[in-house]
C-alpha cells in the first residue's frame, strides 16, 4: 500500500506554523532554561510572532494577486484574499492584547510566560479556522482557540470569580463543540464529504430527495457558531465569562474568537451551503432579530462595565451577522470590513477597563469612571472616542462599518432586519451615551487619578486613531475588503 503524502503550500501556512512554533518555542525555554522567561522576552516573542504574520501577509496577498486563490494539504487549507485580510485582524489583535497584558502583569506581579504562550497558541487555532476549508479542520482550530482560553479565563487564581467563569466556559464550550462536530458528521453523511469545496459541488450537482440529514448537521453546525460569536440565545456564558475572566483575556475573547469564528462562519455558510441559502436565511433572522434586540435592552441594566461590554459585543455579533445573512458578496466585505476595524477599537476600550480595574482587576463599576475625562482628559476622551465608535456615531469608523452591513442587508431583500438593527442600535445608545456622560460628570473631579502604563497608553493611541481616522477616511480599508472578498475561494 502506497502512502500518498500530499501537497504542501508553505506559504499558506506561515502564519498558522509562526504562531504554533513561538508558543512552542516560549514552552521549551520556560522548561528548560535554568533562569525564568520573563514577561518581557514573552510580549517582545509575541509582538514579534505578529510583525512576522503581517510581513508574510504581503507576500501572501502579492501571491494571490498573481496567480489566484489557492488551496493546500489535500485542499483543506485555503489562501484567498479573505484569509490574508482576517490573519491580519488576528495579527494585529494579538499584538495590542499581547501589549495590554503585559502592563497588567506587571501590576498584578505575574512572572513567567504561560500568559502569551496560552494566547499564541489560541490565536494559532483562530488562523486555522480562518484558513480551514474542511469541516474536521475548523474542528481542530475551534479546539485549539478554546482549549488555551479555558486556561486563561481562570488565570487570575487569586480571584473565585474567575475559575468559575472558566469552569462555565469549559463546560458549556465543551457541549458546544460536540454539538457542532456531531452536525458535521451529519453533513458528511448527507454530502459523502468534510470538505467545504466538495460540498458545494455535490448540493450544486445533485437535488437531494430527503434532505433531513443535512438540515439536522447544518443546524448544529449553526448552534456550534452562535455559541462561539455569543449569539441569543446562546449566548447566557458570555457575561459571566467576561465578567470574571482577567480583563486582557476579555480583550482577547471579544476581538481574536470574533474574527476566527465569524471567518470559519462564513465559510461554511457561503462557501458550502451558499445554495441552501433559502434554507438557512429564516434562521439567521430569528437569530439576529433576538441577538440585536437581547443584546441591547440587557446592556440598559448592568452597572458592572464589563457585563455591560458583554451585552454590546452581543449586539456587535448581531450586526455582524447581517452580513451573513445577506449571503452575498458584499455582505461577506462588510463583515470583514465591521471586524476589522470592531477588534482594535475595542481591545483599546478593554486597556481601559483594565486601567480602571485596579490592582486585583476588581473595580469595574461604571461608578469609578464618574468624572474620568475631566481628572485625566486624554484618558477619558479616549474612552468616550471609542464608545463613539461602537455607538456607531458619524465620523467614527463604527458608523461606517454598521452602514456597510446594513447597506448588504437592503440589497439583498432584508428591509425588515435592518430596521430591527437599527432600532436596537438607538436602544444601544442610551448605555453608551449614559457611559460618556458618566465620564464627565462633575461631582468627582477630586477622585483617584489612574497611571497610564507606556504600552496600554499605545494601545489606547491605536484603537483611537482607528476610530477616528478610518471613520473620516473609510475609503482605503473598504476598498481592501471589498477586493478581499473577490479572491474569496468560491
């Protein structure tokens, strides 16, 4: 018998294997180095890992230009432009967080560097999943993302509250990947394959008489999703798990799992079931009439900030999903356009947050924010800027990128969604404009001033030049998108 070894495409897989061999390579010095790694050399390995991925980014994207999306390793992992676009999302997520964190293990006397080994090795299992094109290697990439984010959602052991938020998370993450690698075996017996180029040729090629098979994989494989980008009503973990998860971590969850996730999402759905679109259209409108609306309305209640940012990443989802419901080819640009510039907005609004926790990550009432602005203005105008953004106010980039998916929305025939949008957006902005104005509330003046750590205060810088610059210039990064999507392998 023959082994039959398949093809490699190096290139295709630089990012995945850098940020696997920097975790790695960070595991074996702390093993084996008689002095401990410390936490500068970890963030110095990870922002350099995430300067490499955007190096090879350029090369990839120049590759493509030439000669075409291209498929590897017996056509289960992809290079399109969609990729290339995404990894850079991770890239850049993973170097502001890397940045915040490592402040705030300073403060918090963390050694070592099991943080950034936990985070690379999560975001490698996200870039997986952005490039998977077979359902059993989104499987291994949601295992990989969720297994090191496990760990570091109770990774603070000095508070209770966050190892049961990461025994929460393991559990129900664990149900969730069941389900979905159940719905998966479902479809490769409703379709004979795991791959999703494979699959959409069959359901192209051939009229299946009974189709149950693959309505019953395809809704697991949705619940699966919707349980990963915290869509109602799957979303009861989310709260909780940012609420007690280290702050950085949050960050993480709210920017790097969001791009993985919503990737291998749209993969699935417009790569493999693009010609069950009538099928699985009804869904995703209960699915983001519920998220939009539960999202909004929740948040008006919640005093504690970081369960208030829960419930408007709820929201986010929910306007993120209107481009996968559109299932078009501006609604796959506008997505990945809303989560490119949603992921460094809001881990700059998490370096905030975790500013204002304090040592032992524990003040996150939005009463300690009474009177920021006018104590410290760049810090609180900073804020205000990125709430702003995720408002959705003009001249913000958030206004855009809601615009951009509403937009898709209309064109393909979802007047009626949209309007749901847009009326849980007005709902949403009551918290957040209550969140600005708590900022410059005069009744505290005199309070605590917060130091600004030089890297937090950087991260802060990015996430408010893209709100702001991105917001008055869209132009470039839509158009990066929108040729993105293009070389999206069909």
């Amino acid at each position: 018998m023959n082994l039959v070894v398949p093809s490699i495409h190096y290139l295709a897989l630089l990012p995945i294997l850098t940020f696997f061999g920097a975790s790695l390579a960070l595991l074996v010095m702390s093993a084996l180095v008689k002095t401990k790694v410390t936490i500068n050399w970890a963030t110095g390995v990870t922002v350099a890992t995430s300067i490499a991925t955007l190096v090879y980014a350029c090369f990839q994207w120049s590759y493509i230009a030439k000669h075409g999306p291209t498929t590897t390793v017996a056509h289960a992992i992809v290079l399109d432009g969609f990729s290339v676009v995404a990894n850079v999302v991770i890239a850049v997520s993973v170097m502001l967080s890397a940045l915040v964190a490592h402040d705030w293990a300073k403060r918090e006397r963390v050694a070592g560097a099991d943080f950034h080994i936990l985070a690379l090795a999560s975001s490698a299992g996200a870039l997986l999943m952005v490039q998977a094109n077979d359902l059993i290697v989104i499987f291994l990439g949601l295992e990989i993302l969720s297994i090191g984010l496990y760990v570091l959602v109770g990774f603070d052991r000095h508070r209770a509250t966050s190892a049961e938020a990461a025994l929460k998370y393991f559990l129900l993450g664990g149900f969730a990947s069941a389900i979905f690698i159940y719905g998966a075996a479902l479809v490769y017996g409703a379709t004979g394959s795991t791959n999703l180029s494979s699959i959409s040729y069959f359901l192209g090629a051939n009229v299946i008489l009974r189709p149950g098979l693959l309505y019953a994989g395809g809704a697991l494989l949705l619940i699966g999703f919707a349980f990963k980008v915290a869509a109602v009503p799957f979303h009861l973990w989310s709260p909780d798990v940012y609420e007690g998860a280290p702050t950085p971590v949050t960050g993480i969850m709210a920017s790097i799992v969001k791009v993985g996730a919503f990737a291998a999402f749209l993969r699935v759905l417009i790569s493999a079931l693009g010609t069950q679109l009538d099928t699985w259209r009804p869904i995703l409108f209960v699915l983001v009439v519920l998220t939009c609306v539960v999202g909004a309305s929740v948040a008006l209640v919640q005093r504690n900030v970081k369960r208030l940012l829960a419930y408007s990443s709820i929201n986010q989802a929910g306007f993120m999903l209107l481009g996968v419901w559109s299932g078009s080819a501006r609604g796959v640009a506008s997505t990945l356009f809303y989560l490119m510039t949603y992921a460094p907005v809001v881990v700059a609004t998490f370096a905030v947050v975790t500013l204002i926790g304090g040592t032992g990550d524990e003040l996150h009432s939005i009463d300690h924010y009474r009177g920021l602005a006018r104590r410290q203005p760049w810090l609180g105008g900073a804020l205000a800027v990125l709430l702003f953004s995720q408002l959705g106010a003009p001249l913000t980039v958030g206004f855009y990128a809601k615009y951009s998916v509403l937009a898709a929305t209309i064109d393909s025939g979802g007047g009626a969604l949209a309007l749901v949008a847009i009326l849980s957006a007005a709902i949403a902005a009551f918290f957040y404009l209550r969140w600005i104005l708590t900022l410059y509330a005069d009744d505290d003046v005199e309070g605590t001033r917060v130091h600004v750590p030089l890297f937090t205060g950087k991260v802060i810088a990015v996430g408010v030049i893209v709100a702001i610059l991105f917001g008055l210039w869209p132009g470039p990064l839509a158009t990066w998108t929108q040729h993105a999507t293009l070389l999206f392998l069909p």
